[in-house]
C-alpha cells in the first residue's frame, strides 16, 4: 500500500508542482502576514496603469466606468531565489493568498470587480532577487464631481484615485513607477457624448484623524462634451419654435383662431423640449447653460402670444369706438369686411350691412334665412367673392395691421439675434 501511494503522489501533478514552487521561493519559511522589512523603512510600492476603456459617464450619477490594467512593483527578499539562467518566474491567482501585497483600493469607488473570463485576470511574477511584479485587469465605477453650469458647452475633469488602505506612509510608499510615463492608454479609446482631451498622472498625501497620512495616486482625464448632438436635439428645434412664433405677426390681426392656435401650439412645444432636456439631466440646485437658452427662448414664445392678447385688445377698443360713429338709427351698422372677422372669426370680402346681433351668432355658411335677408346686394357679393380673394387679401393684411405688430415685427427677431451672439459668445 505504501508503495502504492508513493507512486500515484508522482503521478499527481497538480499536487507536486505548488509543493516545488512554494519550497523554492521558502514560502513556508516566513510569516507573509507582515510586510517586507516590517519595522524599518516604509517598503516603496511602484504603480502603472494601462487603461483599456472607459465604458461610460453617466451625468445622473455623477460617476464613471473605466476597465484598466493595474500593477504593482515592490521587492520582497523572502521571495528571492537561485536561478542559473537568471529567469523569473511567473504564477497566477492562486499565490498570492500565500504571501504579503499590497492593500490599494480606489478612493470614492462605487463598485468594482477583477475580470474572471476565464480564469481570474490575475499575474504574479518573481524574480530571483526578489522584486515581484504583480498584476490585474480591472473594472471600476467611481464617483466624479461633475460642474454643468456650462452644460452642454461644458468640460468635466475626473479622476481615480488609489491609495493603501492599511498602511500609512510610516509603513508603505506608493509612487508612480515611471512618473507621467506611468499611465497610458488604448488608442481606440472613444466615447460617444465626449472628447477625451487629457489623461495624466499625479500624486499626493491623505489625512485621516485617527490613521494619519497616506500616499494617494491620481489618474486625471478631461472630458469635452460633443455638441452637435444638443444642438440638433435642443437647440435648433428652440430656434424654430421660436421664429415659428414670430409668424404670428404677419396674420391679420382679426384671424383670431389663428394666431392664437399658432401661440399655443409654440408654447407647448417649447415646453416638450424643456422637460425632455431636464429629464435626461440630474436634478441640481443651480441654472445650467442649456437652461439660459431655453427659458429665454420660451420667454420669446410666450410674448409673442402677449403681443397679439394686447393687439387683440386694442382693436377691439377701436372698432367699438368706429361702431359708435358709425351707428344708424334703425340698429343697424354698417361693416367692413375685415372687421367682421373680429366678431366671427370667418373671412368676408366685401363691405357688408348687417344686424350685429345675428351676425355675431354664426359664419356665413351657417346663417338663417332672416340673417341673410338682411344683408344687402348678397347676390352680387357671392358673384364677387373669388375675384375679390384674389385681389384683396393682401391689401387687407397690409392695411389693417396694427402699429405693435410692425414694431414686433423689428424688435422681436433682432433682440433674439442678439441675444443669440451674447449667448454663443459667453460660452464658447
């Protein structure tokens, strides 16, 4: 039976290969709880990082997903060995549960994880004289303060912050393996909201009340968002709506089913296009760029639908005033066209008497026998109808504008024009 299981112990690779390995780097032979050179010096921690993507930004949570190759380099002489060729050796995950690394977690991270398709991506390599690369394929979620004061004109600056989280600077030194050549980067990395302008590496101190100072590293990458995207979805739709509503004055100031339609239908839209701009975008205390253009664009909507409340208003004040001149003994008066429209919204083309209180019932198309035989010359009017909408409609837009509906015509379009280089110029 001995004999026996001597043999199968041989044949069992998976059980004699860790046992040479772990003899060869004298795991068994020191405590890997403590640190290299526990109770002198702080052991230097070298870090470089490789970052593959940054998978998204999101503005609603205020935080960033990057996936990064991350390493470490440090020395430790209890893993020092003979090698006569010199060569290092190279482990995986299973290791390092055995002996002593370092503790560096991400600052402000909301969750991460170590790829393990299709094992763990993990790599420990060491070498005779003890020096240890050890090595990691990452993906962090991290938070970052982002500023949309300017937003969608703006620039966001984040970073990923590591620091030891066990181990002060009395114990651990963390530092940048190669400085700015530290930190690189795939160079297909691109975003579909935004230009990655910088990435660059830095370092620092961290204080803690009741741990003290430790080495922080800093991974900083700015953000310039694309703006053809808002300006096709905000922007020029706000724009339109905008020039839409200035339509409005060039309509007969009796039309008023159409110009009032025209205004509401431009505000509505107006603030469809707010809320889908405010739905997408977190909910902060402070006015953002995009929000300057869009209520100033609705502020140009709804006046011009107080234009034409106050135009409205006015001519009815003075065709009641030219009613009063013009008033018959028998009740009846005498009206023009265009003026009739004020009363029933429908279009007439010539000048007609009529009984005020029946012609403000109904249209023409809809009138009582009593109604239409009080009107004079009907025949010869419905004979001239097309002839006179051809040739007097123009004339009629033109000479019954009101003096509000000139000045807007001049005053609206060249306030938003400036208004629109001020703005364009401020924040580009």
């Amino acid at each position: 039976n001995s004999k026996r299981e001597i043999k199968m112990r041989k044949l069992d690779s998976t059980k004699v290969r860790p046992l040479k390995s772990e003899q060869l780097l004298h795991i068994q032979d020191h405590d890997f709880a403590l640190r290299p050179g526990f109770g002198g010096s702080p052991i230097p921690v070298g870090i470089d990082v490789q970052v593959e993507s940054i998978d998204s930004i999101s503005e609603v949570d205020m935080d960033f997903t990057m996936t990064l190759y991350l390493r470490h380099y440090w020395k430790d002489e209890r893993l020092s060995f003979r090698s006569n060729k010199n060569k290092s050796m190279t482990f995986d995950g299973r290791l390092i549960k055995k002996i002593w690394v370092p503790d560096v977690f991400f600052v402000h991270s909301k969750r991460s994880f170590i790829h393990d398709t299709t094992v763990e991506n993990i790599m420990l390599r060491v070498y005779p004289d003890g020096n240890v690369l050890f090595s990691l394929r990452i993906t962090v979620s991290a938070m970052c303060f982002m500023d949309f004061s300017r937003f969608p004109l703006d620039t966001q600056n984040c970073s990923l912050e590591l620091e030891s989280y066990a181990y002060n600077e009395d114990d651990l030194m963390l530092y940048w393996k190669q400085g700015n050549k530290s930190l690189s980067t795939d160079e297909h990395i691109s975003l579909s909201q935004f230009f990655i302008e910088e990435f660059s590496a830095s370092s620092g101190l961290a204080y803690y009340s009741s741990t003290g100072w430790y080495n922080r590293l800093f991974i900083n990458f700015a953000l310039r968002r694309h703006i053809f995207f808002f300006l096709l979805q905000s922007y020029f739709p706000a724009m339109l709506m905008v020039m839409l509503s200035w339509v409005s004055f060039w309509i007969d100031r009796r039309a008023v089913p159409a110009r009032v339609s025209l205004g509401i239908t431009t505000v509505l839209t107006m603030s469809t296009i707010m809320t889908g701009v405010s739905a997408s975008m977190p909910q902060v205390s402070y006015i953002k760029a995009v929000d300057v253009y869009l209520w100033t664009s609705f502020l140009f909507v709804f006046l011009s639908v107080i234009e034409y409340a106050a135009v409205n208003y006015l001519t009815t004040i003075e065709e009641r005033k030219q009613l009063k001149k013009r008033g018959k003994a028998s009740g009846t008066y005498s009206i023009d066209a265009v003026q009739a429209m004020a009363f029933d919204g429908c279009f007439h083309d010539t000048d007609v008497d009529m009984d005020l209180p029946a012609f403000s019932d109904r249209c023409e198309e809809n009138e009582s026998p009593a109604h239409a035989a009080s009107i004079s010359n009907v025949d010869t009017t419905r004979l001239k109808r097309k002839r006179s909408l051809k040739g007097n409609v123009g004339r009629i837009i033109l000479q019954n504008n009101h003096v509000i509906d000139t000045y807007s015509r001049i005053i609206f379009p060249s306030v938003y024009i400036l208004f629109n280089f001020f703005y364009w110029g401020l924040y580009i």
